[in-house]
C-alpha cells in the first residue's frame, strides 16, 4: 500500500466556515472530517465524510444537566455542568468532557452513568473493552493488524462526539495502555494514526469515560492489607494513563434515592427495548419488588427490569 | 410554560411539589419542577371531575413528600401516564383503605355502644382468697362493682337471687353511680331476704343455707 503524507485533521475543521458547515444537509450543525486517508485511496468504511458534532443545543442549564439529575453524584453534576460551560464558553457547540476515570464501589453503576450521559447530550455510547489483545499485538508476515473499530464505530453512528466507555483497563497489555493513552491524550489525540486502517483520526471531540477498578474492600489488620498488596496488587489503572484522566467516584445511592434511580433503570430498559411502558404493568408493585433488590449491582438491577417489563410485552417473549 | 421561582412553592432540598389549579382550574393537580437554572416547569397533571376531587388528590399528595421526586422523576423520564397511573391508582387505594377503616370505626363504636349497654354477672374463686361476685360492663375489662365473702355458700346465696335481677342491672349500676358499692351491696341483700321471706311464706323454699337454690324468679 502506497501512503500519502499525513494530512492534518481536527482542530480548524471543527469550526463552522461562515455561516455553518456547507454541507446542506447539516445547515446550522457543526461537524468535523473524522478520517483522512493515508493512501489518498477512498476509505472503506466511507469515513471521508463530515460527521455531526452533537450536543451542541444541550449544552445549557436545561439541557444536559437539568436532564441528568443525579442528585447523589454532586462531583459528577460538578464536573458535566463545568464541562458543558467551557464549551459554550469557547464556542465549541457541541457535547465534549474532559478524559473520565470513573471509580466507585463494584456495581454502582459505571456503565449506566456512561449511558446516561450519552442520552442526555444525545450522541451515542461506545463500548470498548482494553482486555483484548487483537489491535495491538505483534503482526508478521501474513498477518494483517486490525483496525480499531471505535473510528467506524463513529462513522456507522454517524456522529464524531460520541461517548466511548473503556473497561478493563487493569488487564490490559502495555501496548493496549500506550495505545490508550494516544486516544485520551488531548495533546495528541486530534490526529491519530491508525495504521492498520491507513487513516488519521480525530477523536478530540470524543468523551472517554475510562472504567476504574472497584476498590478491593478493606479487610483484616493492617498489616495484612500490606501483605496482600504485595502479593496480590489490587488492580489499577497504571500511572502513566491515569494522568490524562480526570477520576471521579461514583457514590452509592441514598436509600431515600433508591426508587430514583430504580425510575431512571426502567427508563433506560424501556428505551432499550424500544417500548412504552406497558399498560398492564403494575408499577407500585414493581417498585416494591424493585425494594428488594437494593442489595444487587446496578447491572442486576437493570437485567431484573427487563425481565419484569418483558414478561408484560408481547411482542418480546422470553 | 416555565415560570419564574415562585417564594415557598419548593420547600428544602426537594425539585418537584404538587399543586392545586385555582379559579378555572379549580379541577386541575399538576408536578411542578424546579430546574437547575431555576425555572419551574410542569410535568405532570391531572384534570379531576371536581373541585372537591382535586382537593382530594392534592391533599393526598401533600401527605406523600418522599414520593413528590419519584413521581416528578417517573413522569419526566417514563412518561405522564405512567406517573398518573401511579398516582391516581396509589390515592384511590389510599381512599378505599380510608373508607374501609371508617367503616370498621363505625362498626366498632357501634359495638362498644351495645357492649356498654350489656351488664354481666360474674362469680369469681380465686386461690387462697376470699370468693366474690361482680357486675361488669360488656365494653369494659373489669367489674365495676364487686361483693366478697367469707364462705362461698354466703356468695352462693345472693348469686340465687341475683341471676334473676338480670332486668334490673341496669337501675343497679346506676345506684351503684349515685350512692356508691355500699348502698348496692344493702339494696342486694335487702332483695334478696325480701324474696327468701315470701318464698318461705309460700312453701317454696329449699330450706339450709340457701333458700333460693330452686327459685327461677317471678
């Protein structure tokens, strides 16, 4: 394969020329080249293109903030309603956070939080696991790398600002790290190169929300918890990726907040499955069902709802 | 339509509270919500077939502030019909538990009227203690008026002739009110050897320590 120069993306293409961008069909929304070939042959995924930058008309005290209302996650409202106000104070009109470390107790909700966010500045929500090895191991021969999938991803949503949750850092490989780093590294991250696609990728518009490791409960005498580090180091995010990220913890939820969260589970279900609530559905007795899972993971939780609303939905037999 | 921050309309750290519709929507109880750049929006309402059945639900509503959010938060996020169903099934339960609890109320009170009017008479042997007969209110736990005795042939004797006084209880309890358990105890005692006598005088007595064994009443 022949490669072209690398060709500069991001930054001055992100802001609107003129009036807005030229392309007619997104008149009044920002939008940005996701990818530019390397080869200067037309990409396969077709990611040539603009892609939207959305979010931009939630960036207000109505919008995403107002919509979120996680009342026992002050650090968090904080931090989106901080975030939301830098961008409109530099103009940027469109959804963008910081780099996130997301810490908390196991099943406290990373993911559900993730997704939350992601519905409420409306962009969409990407999973990726750091476990894997298959981007970033030792090729040779006839071996091909594979591409990272989050640019297509992007491009298949068509949106250039999603939310990208990345999980499992701890068991991830050094490469799988440095790679991680040159995702979230604000610094460097406007152009990415992606050699096994042949492209440069933007991905500065990108949320990453890293999910930190559930803190090992503390235990036995303190001296032993010294022990049982050094033989059995808890799981970490390592140091050099850390830096890039801003951590917040996640809190457990206030029993007087329990059915809050338990109505924000149904609405996510509900949305999921892409139904209405159903009418036979008895919601006071859902809700005291839901009082005696407060013990379950917020992953629980949410697995337990959808039984609940699927055994009411015709059209979604278990 | 959002409004500007109404004084005393959210109390504390709580973002969403009922409210009644006044003059034309006298019929309407909506879920207001205190956003965070402080505008209040409604999100939830419901239009009742009165005045009176507003003010029903509204102060149903009112005795609910643990729920306000849960409810604001169902209708935002799962919809409107879904809190309404919610609500509205959740008061009216409220209601039939209400009437059904007066009903029982009612029952009761109306029971404890017929117990208060029933005086039962009562004989009692306690170990190691003196023997005693009583007189006691069907609503109440204990007599209030109570004779004890030496021997129990003593409390045999006015107990023949105080089963069939049962039509006079009544004026007994209320001798007992006016002139205390003394005079009670004199009037009892003064019936019961009128009747011996002309029971005597008959031929009719069973003779011994109790004449009145056999006697049934006039």
């Amino acid at each position: 394969m022949m490669a072209g120069g690398l060709i500069p993306v991001g930054g001055g293409s992100k802001l609107p020329v003129g009036p807005a961008t030229s392309d007619p069909g997104r008149v009044g929304r920002p939008s940005m080249m996701l990818a530019r070939s390397l080869s200067g042959r037309p990409l396969q995924f077709g990611a040539d293109i603009k892609l939207p930058l959305r979010g931009g008309d939630r960036l207000g005290p109505s919008g995403i903030v107002s919509d979120l209302e996680l009342d026992w996650e002050p650090e968090l409202m904080r931090f989106v309603e901080d975030a939301c106000l830098d961008q409109r104070i530099r103009g940027r009109d469109w959804f963008a956070l910081p780099p996130v470390l997301l810490g908390g107790e196991a099943g406290v909700g990373r993911t559900h939080v993730a997704r939350r966010l992601a519905r409420a500045a409306g962009v969409p929500h990407i999973m990726f696991d750091a476990t894997t090895w298959m981007f970033t191991w030792r090729c040779a021969g006839p071996d091909v790398h594979l591409p990272l999938p989050i640019a297509a991803a992007m491009a298949a949503s068509g949106c250039a600002n999603p939310v990208v949750s990345v999980t499992g850092v701890p068991r991830a490989t050094p490469a799988m790290v440095d790679l991680l780093i040159r995702l979230v590294d604000r610094s460097i991250n406007e152009s990415f190169v992606d050699q096994a696609a042949g492209v440069v990728v933007d991905y500065s518009a990108v949320t990453w929300i890293v999910h930190a490791p559930p803190r090992r409960p503390a235990s036995g005498p303190q001296a032993y918890r010294h022990y049982q580090q050094s033989v059995d180091p808890e799981p970490h995010v390592p140091a050099a990726l850390a830096r890039h990220l801003h951590r917040i913890d996640l809190q457990d939820v206030a029993p007087e907040q329990y059915q809050l969260l338990v109505v924000d589970l149904l609405a996510e279900v509900l949305d999921d499955l892409g139904v209405p609530l159903p009418p036979l559905m008895d919601l006071q007795a859902l809700f005291d069902l839901a009082g005696q899972w407060r013990d379950l993971s917020v992953g629980e939780i949410y697995d337990r709802l959808q039984i609940e609303v699927r055994l009411h939905v015709d059209d979604h037999p278990l | 339509m959002a409004e500007h921050l109404a004084d005393g309309l959210f109390v504390g750290p709580d973002n969403y509270v009922p409210r009644l519709g006044t003059g034309d929507d006298a019929c309407t109880v909506e879920i207001l919500r205190r956003r965070s750049d402080g505008q209040i929006v409604p999100v939830w309402s419901v239009v009742l077939d009165g005045p009176k059945a507003a003010r029903t639900l509204y102060d149903w509503m009112m005795t609910n502030p643990p729920s306000w959010s849960m409810w604001g938060r169902l209708s935002l996020r799962v919809g409107p019909e879904a809190a309404g169903r919610l609500i509205i099934r959740a008061a009216d339960e409220h209601e039939r538990v209400r009437i059904e609890q007066e009903r029982l109320r009612r029952e009761n009170q109306k029971e404890q009227a017929r117990l208060s009017r029933q005086i039962t008479l009562y004989y009692y042997d306690p170990k190691k203690k003196a023997p005693s007969l009583g007189l006691e209110r069907g609503s109440e736990n204990s007599p209030f008026f109570r004779m004890t005795f030496t021997e129990k042939w003593e409390r045999d004797r006015v107990l023949d002739w105080l089963t069939n006084q049962r039509a006079h209880f009544a004026d007994m309890e209320e001798l007992w009110a006016e002139h205390g358990a003394l005079a009670l105890e004199r009037h009892i005692l003064a019936g019961m050897r009128e009747t011996e006598r002309v029971v005597k005088a008959r031929g009719d007595s069973a003779g011994g320590r109790r004449p009145l064994r056999f006697w049934r009443g006039e």
